[in-house]
C-alpha cells in the first residue's frame, strides 16, 4: 500500500498523509504486505520513523522506514502460526483416543492437548522472530469491533457475503481434493475399480509413506492413510480408520489397541494436533500469503514440525517409561 505524504501551504508549510487514517487491523489489513511512503523531495536524506498510535491512544515504539522508504507489516507470523492452535474438527480424534487409552483421564489429555499446541506457537514464534522475521515490522494487532445489535437484513448481507466468499474460494479445492481422494480410495494400480480399499491406491500410498512414521511408534499402513484423508478433513481420520480396521466408527476405540500402544497414541494425538491444516485451510493460507506455493510450503513446514515434536516427544517417553 502506497501512502503519499503532500506538502500543502495554509498560512505555512504542513505535510499531509494521503491517506490521512490508516486502519491494520483485522479485516482492513487483509492483502498489505508493506507500506511505501512517497516522500518529499525536501525530506531526501532523512533519517525518518513510523510512529503508531493505537485506537484505544496507547502510542506505539518507533519503527525505523527500510532504505527504500517502507515499512513490513507482519501478518506472515500470524499466518504461519494459527493453524498450530487446535480446531473443532480435531475433536473426533482426540475423543475417540482418548477414550480408548486414557478413559480415566480424558478431559485433561484434551486440555494438554490445547495448551500443548499453544505453546509449540509460542516457541516456534520465538524461533522465527530470531531468524526469518528478524527486523522492526509494522505490527498486526487484531482489534474488536463495535458490537451493535444486528438487525435483520445486516445478518442476511453478512451471510450471504461469507457463503459466495466460501463457495469462490475454499469450496472448488475441497471439491478437487474429495474428488482425489475418491479416485485413490477407488481405484488400483491398475486403474480397475475396487471394492476392497486395502486395495486401492490410497492403501498403496499409505504403505509407501508408513516406514517414515516409525520413529513416532506407529508404522501401519491404515494409519498413514487416515493421515491423508485427514488432508480433506481432519473427522475423515477416524471415519477411514473405522473403515480400514472394519469396526466401523462404534467399535473403533477397542479395535486401536492393535495398531497404538499408549505411547505411540500419544505420539499420534500430538502428530494430528500440530501437522498441516485441511485443504481449504491451506487454500486460505495461500490466498494471504500471495500464491499457491506458498501454502504448499507452510503445509510442509507443518508437517516437517508435527513430525519432528511427535517424534521427539515419544522417543522420549520411551526413556521414561
């Protein structure tokens, strides 16, 4: 965003900022990346800062403008870290672990999970403002809006607006990632339609990937192929799992026993919990992030940091217990 500071005459020289207000936070800093002043010509060889004054007055510290006369404004850390907090499709998965191996303490398993997650984002926030974000960045602070009662047609234009943004964006990558999905799970090798879905593509997939989840205690290739659906959706996880085992969604909780040892559940638990968001997440992601590619890597920055914690995490375990 270009931000053009004028020099005006009224009774005396005044240099004016077009625009005047600048708002950064939430939905009005969506797609700024840098703030690029246009400076006067009298002001060649300043030495010039940003001073920020937030809404609620608080004046912020002063961030020095780069030599090309901008500043960062960081929304990437916010980006990269969100994903790292856990969401409401990864419930399935922790209950149901958590009622087969931990039944007596369920609930707090839950909230280590949460809190778990929380911190990885805090530390791998501490790694990057040490390396990758290093410098005086124009902070990102979310503000709340003024709540006012909604009235009728403000919800409905609001509904509306969200559903065509959904329907535009995330909905045609769910659409082609459940259609790749519904072709590896029935499909063969041979391209020969298959009832069987150890059979299929998908399980082939599994079974090629599955040695690298050794270090983590679980190796099965029913496992890593729950793992990829959950690409799509992270309740698929379970559900194909009911389907890979054969006891179905009800049974499943006694049918893990032969695939987790506590241990590695715990590992699994912590893989699911901080490895790479669903597609339309991802999708999200490298919409903000400025191109498809983009997201490609942070989904594999993800999957690179749940492995390297689930495996760190049962390794160690295994010297405790």
């Amino acid at each position: 965003m270009e931000i053009e500071i004028l020099e005006q005459q009224c009774g005396g020289t005044e240099f004016v900022p077009r625009p005047h207000r600048l708002h950064l936070g939430a939905q009005n800093a969506e797609g700024v990346d840098r703030l690029q002043f246009i400076l006067p010509a009298a002001w060649a060889g300043c030495t010039l800062a940003l001073y920020l004054r937030r809404s609620d007055g608080v004046q912020l510290a002063a961030i020095p403008l780069d030599a090309d006369d901008s500043v960062t404004v960081d929304r990437r850390l916010t980006i990269l870290l969100t994903p790292f907090m856990s969401c409401s499709a990864k419930i399935p998965i922790y209950a149901v672990f958590t009622a087969a191996f931990f039944p007596q303490h369920a609930v707090l398993a839950m909230a280590l999970l949460y809190f778990g997650g929380m911190a990885i984002g805090v530390l791998i926030s501490l790694l990057l403002n040490h390396t990758v974000f290093r410098g005086n960045p124009v902070p990102f602070v979310m503000e709340l809006p003024n709540y006012r009662l909604p009235t009728l047609k403000s919800v409905a234009m609001l509904l509306w607006d969200k559903a065509r943004d959904f329907l535009q964006r995330a909905f045609t990558v769910i659409f082609v990632a459940t259609l790749a999905i519904w072709f590896l799970e029935s499909f063969d090798l041979h391209l020969n339609f298959v009832t069987d879905s150890s059979r299929s593509l998908l399980a082939s997939v599994g079974r090629i990937l599955a040695p690298v989840f050794r270090p983590l205690g679980f190796e099965d290739w029913r496992v890593t192929t729950a793992l990829i659906t959950g690409f799509t959706a992270k309740e698929a996880v379970v559900s194909t799992l009911g389907i890979l085992t054969g006891a179905g969604t009800e049974h499943l909780s006694a049918a893990l026993s032969g695939l987790f040892t506590p241990l590695s559940a715990v590992s699994f638990l912590t893989f699911t919990l901080l490895y790479t968001p669903c597609v339309a997440a991802i999708a999200a992601i490298g919409r903000e992030l400025g191109g498809r590619l983009r997201g490609a890597v942070v989904a594999v920055f993800q999957c690179v940091v749940a492995w390297c914690v689930a495996a760190g995490l049962y390794q160690l375990l295994l010297l405790i217990v």
